[in-house]
C-alpha cells in the first residue's frame, strides 16, 4: 500500500519512458512502445544539468529546451549514458559537465552548459 502511494507520489506525468540518441538529435520512446521524433540537436535553444533529489539518492537530469518542448533525460534513460561521453560532440560543452554536476553532494547544483547565440 505505501508503495503504490510513493509511486503516485513521484512519478512523472509523462508518456515518454525512455529515450534514444541518433545521429541528428534524440527519439522518444512511448509507453505504448512506440518511438517518435524527440528533438533535433539544431532545435536545441539550451541545455540545463541538476540534480533531483529522490531521497535515499540524487539523480542527475539534463533539460533540453527547444523553442516548442522540453525533454527532461534522467540518469536511468539509455541515452544518458551515451550523452555523458557524447554531448561535447553536439554542443560547446566541457566534456567534464557530468563530473561538474556530481561534485557536490544533496545540492541540486543547477546550472546552464549551453544556450544558442542569437
């Protein structure tokens, strides 16, 4: 019983469970098991890293905000993995962001790696 409470508690309003990095941005994968178009890498307009704190433990979150969604990759999705060798290579980010963003322990440590010139 309190495990269907937390998890009603801290899940996600979000139909998007998992999500797919390729070579011209990023997929969605859907509940249903679909996968669909998430964003394209020139779409992206800024990249935030924080750290959400889910009690026992913190997980990090990057946010990419394009100019019509946001897509929120956690440290449990496939593609995180990959972005933490592989985002330097899209974008003007130091390579040691993750590293950055980890340093601190139970902080969120909120901070901007990239946002597009005007």
């Amino acid at each position: 019983m309190l495990a269907k409470i937390f998890a009603k508690l801290f899940m996600r309003k979000n139909d998007v469970i998992d999500y797919v990095v390729v070579d011209s941005g990023v997929f969605c994968k859907k509940r249903d098991g679909t996968v669909v178009e998430g964003f394209h890498w020139s779409d992206v307009d800024q990249i935030e890293v924080y750290k959400v704190d889910l009690m026992i433990y913190d997980e990090v979150a990057l946010l990419f905000k394009t100019e019509n969604a946001k897509h929120e990759i956690l440290e449990g999705h496939s593609a995180f993995q990959e972005l933490i060798s592989e985002l330097h290579h899209y974008f003007d980010v130091r390579e040691s962001w993750y590293l950055d963003a980890i340093e601190k322990p139970f902080e969120t440590n909120w901070k901007t790696l990239y946002k597009k010139s005007s």
